[in-house]
C-alpha cells in the first residue's frame, strides 16, 4: 500500500471512531478497511443494552465491505482514543481472516494519531481453512 493510501485509510478510521455507539463501554473504536481495487470501508463499534450483542468497528467495516461484493481486504486501520496501540479482538481476527492473507497490513492508529502496521500473519498465524465447504 503507497503512503498516499495509507494515509486516507488512517483517516478514514480516524473519522469513523466519532460514529461510534459505546455509551456503556465508552469505549470508541474507529475501523477502515481498504479493498484490492483501492475501495476504502468504514464501520464503528456498535453496542447494544444486551452487552454481548455489541459489534466491534472492525466487522462492522468488513461487513460493509463484503456487503458491496468486496472480497479481498488488503489493508485495515483500527483507531481509538487509547494512548497506546490496539489489536483486533479474536472474533475481529477470524472475520479479517475470512477476506485477507497474512501480508495484509493491520495499521494501528493511537488517539494522538500515531500510526504502527503489523502483518496480519503475525496477529493470526494459523487461521482455520474449510476451503471445502466454500462453493
Ligand atoms: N472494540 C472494538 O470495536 N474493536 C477492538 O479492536 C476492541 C474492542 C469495542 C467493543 C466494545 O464496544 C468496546 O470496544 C469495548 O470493548
């Protein structure tokens, strides 16, 4: 990804955060996702009364993403208004690893807009393969 792209898709999940619905956590999260023909998807965490029904930003912008026909991620910014970085959940892992490889680039942006990319391989080194049930 060329530092042009990096950077929109940085802002993007920038920008996303500030559409977050976290009244019980608090907690803003801001995803992008950028697609292999260079499309850029957004999505916040959404939460819910019923706790575990809360969504994370990152499948909401996977969700998105494949909703339009994407199937090929090769980037994903995560944003939040933490000091330092953070990861994807588990489950965000398993969804990106549905659409990604392990050279897509995990760009972790802080509250102060520091930026950090981390191979995916290196997040989710054995993702589990049902190639046979795909049709
Ligand atoms: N959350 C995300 O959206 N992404 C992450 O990577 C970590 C956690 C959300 C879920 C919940 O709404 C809130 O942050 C606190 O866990």
């Amino acid at each position: 990804m060329n530092k042009k792209l990096r950077d929109e898709l940085v802002h993007h999940a920038i920008a996303a955060k500030e559409h977050s619905y976290s009244p019980y956590s608090k907690f803003r999260v801001g995803a992008a996702v950028l697609t292999d023909d260079q499309v850029i998807f957004s999505g916040s965490n959404v939460e819910n009364a019923s706790y575990g029904l809360a969504i994370c930003a990152e499948r909401n912008a996977i969700f998105q993403a494949a909703h339009a026909g994407k199937r090929k991620i090769v980037a994903v910014a995560v944003s939040s208004d933490e000091k330092g970085f953070i990861t994807p959940c588990g489950a965000c892992r398993q969804v990106i690893s549905e659409f990604a490889n392990g050279d897509t680039e995990i760009v972790l942006v802080t509250a102060d807009g520091k930026t950090k990319s981390v191979q995916f391989e290196k997040l989710f080194p054995t993702p589990p393969k049902l190639e046979k049930l795909k049709k």
